[in-house]
C-alpha cells in the first residue's frame, strides 16, 4: 500500500516588529497564547491530516529558540525539521528554499495566523480542481492590512493586490494566509535573492492563467501579529469564540486555573481568566475578568491594573500605583 506524505512550511521567519516589545526576546511564533507558545496552535491543525507527517520550519531570527521548543516534534506526534535561512528571503524566496527537493503538493502557512478551518477541505479542493495553487480567503472589515484577493463565479483567482490603498478595495476577501502549491510552479522565483510570494509569484500565476483557486472560508481566523490582535485572541479563547487550550473543556467566561497556582481561600478570583503555574494569589487581591498579565513584577499594595495592562520586565509598582486600560510596562 503506498500511503501519501505531505509536507507543510511554516513561515516562521518575520521579526514580528508589530508586536514589539512582546518579540523583542521572544521571536513571533513563539510568543505565548495563555502559556503555550503560539505554534502549538497552528501544529494542532496541521495534526488534524493525516497525511502531512512533517512540518518545515522556515526560519531565520533567533532559530535556535524555536527549536529548543520543539525539537524533532516526537513529543508532538508529528516530524518537524528545520531550515535557516542565510538571510531574511521574504515569503516567496522563504517557501522556495524550505521545498528544495519537494515535488508533491506542499501545505504553507503563515506563521502567524490562528484559525479552525478544515485544511482536508482545501486540499481536497486543491486536487478536485487540479489547481496548481489553491488560497483560503477570509472575509475581514478593512482588507488594507492584507493580500486583496478578487475571484470569479468559479473561484478561479482574478486578482492577487498586497495590502491595497483603500480606494483600490474591491472586496472584503483576503489572502489567509494558507495555501496548497505545486513545487514545480516555484521556477518563477529566483533562487538565494528575496522575493515576496504575495507581491511577485501570486500575481505570476494570475498572468500566466494558471490553475489557481480560492477556497472561501468565513469562520474563526486572525492574525496576531500586532498587539490589539495578539489580546484578541487571548478575549476569543476564554469567551470560546476559538475552542482552544487552556479552556478547550471549560463553559465560556470561567476561569482556568493551574493545578500549581496558589490562591489564598480570601481571595477573590472572577472569570474569564488563565492563572499560571507557579501564581501567588493572596488574601484581599481581587484578579477581575480578562485580567491583565503580571510578570516578573512586584506590584505594592492596593494597586489597580486596568484591562489588558502587561506588566512586564520587572517592573515595580508602589502601593496605590493606578495603570490605565492597556498600559505595557
Ligand atoms: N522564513 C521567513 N523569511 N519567513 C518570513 C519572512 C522571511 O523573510 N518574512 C515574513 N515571514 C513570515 C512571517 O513570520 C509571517 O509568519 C509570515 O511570513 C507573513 O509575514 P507577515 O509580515 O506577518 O505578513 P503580513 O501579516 O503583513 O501579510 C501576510 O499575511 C496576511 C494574512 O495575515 C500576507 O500574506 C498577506 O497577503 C495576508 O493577507
Ligand atoms: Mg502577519
């Protein structure tokens, strides 16, 4: 029996400059969602077919982090191998030097985005249509941040616009972020020399009239790569907007407590909230829904930590220290 293997890339490469501070010691893909840092979630999906049984990471700042993690991915139950690139290749030149010596279809995600599609799905799509690349789009309110992408009746893709200027939006659907391509198709980028997968080889595709779908997906998806996001997701999971650890098995807006937290019988603690291993609650503190995040910090008596607040570094807060809604220290 020949069973078929798919490999997926992760780009796993940017500097996450829009999440700075929080990526300034911690590369993007593994800043932490509650206390799992953020590509377990995008390893879980993968896990879901069968077939792919091993994960690329596309590499290049602070590698050796992320591989700490995750090391050959046996705990994970699924292979995962590393490539570095020599320098920072952009997305095109990045996917081209993970797949070298691919030539099955090849699964690549950002490795930045977080979502409960069915990636079965867009692969059976991807060979139903023999496509040579197949997209997921999502629909979102303001596509500037985005890859815009046009399709017609057939879901063929029309149009292929990074990050367009708001009079040149024509649709509210974007570029996931998620793709399933044919290896053979990467001639058209140069080999060793940056190259952007959504400025350069997308709209390569469109002109050549290639094979190339969209599978339109309207459920749960973000990408966490600026703050306002990255705290998004932590509200979605504890309202179980995204069903995920730690709350995967908890009604939605209670808390989720660590078995090696320590809260004082007086103290109060309302959800939602995640309490981390190795927390000291104390009589007389109050941790109110979606509370903010205390680390490395001593904070003194009676202060008040507004939502979303980080605090970080640490930080020492006098007694009657007031932190506004979504002060980061
Ligand atoms: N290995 C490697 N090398 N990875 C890279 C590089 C690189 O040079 N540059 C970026 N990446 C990785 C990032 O780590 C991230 O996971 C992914 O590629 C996308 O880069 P972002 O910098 O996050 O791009 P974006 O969010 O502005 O736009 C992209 O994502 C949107 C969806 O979230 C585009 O693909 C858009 O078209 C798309 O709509
Ligand atoms: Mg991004």
């Amino acid at each position: 029996m020949i069973v078929a293997c798919m490999k997926a890339i992760l780009l796993a490469g940017g500097q996450g400059t829009r999440l700075r501070p929080l990526t300034l010691n911690t590369p993007k893909p593994i800043v932490p969602i509650f206390n799992r840092p953020f590509l377990h979630y995008q390893i879980d999906l993968l896990k879901q077919v069968p077939e792919i049984d091993e994960v690329i990471l596309s590499l290049n700042y602070q590698p050796q982090r992320i591989e700490e993690i995750f090391g050959d991915g046996s705990a994970l139950g699924i292979g995962i191998r590393y490539v570095v690139e020599p320098q920072p290749l952009g997305t095109g030149g990045a996917v081209k030097y993970a797949a070298d010596g691919l030539t099955e279809s090849v699964v690549v995600f950002n490795g930045d985005v977080l979502t409960q599609i069915d990636l079965a799905a867009v692969i059976g799509m991807h060979r139903d249509r023999r496509a040579r690349a197949t997209i997921v789009l999502t629909p979102v309110d303001n596509p500037t941040a985005y890859g815009l992408v046009e399709t017609d009746a057939h879901s063929n893709v029309r149009r292929f616009l990074e990050k367009p200027r708001a009079d040149e939006i024509t649709t509210n659907h974007i570029n996931a972020g998620i793709y399933v391509l044919e290896p053979d198709t990467f001639d058209r980028m140069p080999a060793g020399v940056p190259c952007s997968i959504e400025r350069e080889y997308f709209p390569s595709l469109v002109e050549r009239g290639e094979t190339f779908v969209a599978h339109i997906y309207p459920g749960y998806w973000i990408d966490i790569g600026t703050s306002e996001k990255y705290i998004q997701v932590h509200r979605d999971i504890m309202d179980g907007r995204f069903v995920a650890a730690p709350f995967q098995d908890l009604a939605p807006a209670t808390k989720a407590v660590s078995p090696g937290a320590r809260i004082d019988g007086a103290a109060v603690v309302e959800g939602p909230c995640f309490i981390d291993e190795g927390a000291v609650i104390k009589a007389g503190a109050r941790i109110g829904p979606y509370s903010a995040t205390v680390s490395n910090a001593i904070l003194g008596r009676n202060c008040y930590l507004g939502r979303s607040v980080s605090v970080n570094g640490a930080a020492v807060l006098g007694d009657n220290t007031t932190l506004t809604d979504y002060t980061r220290t």
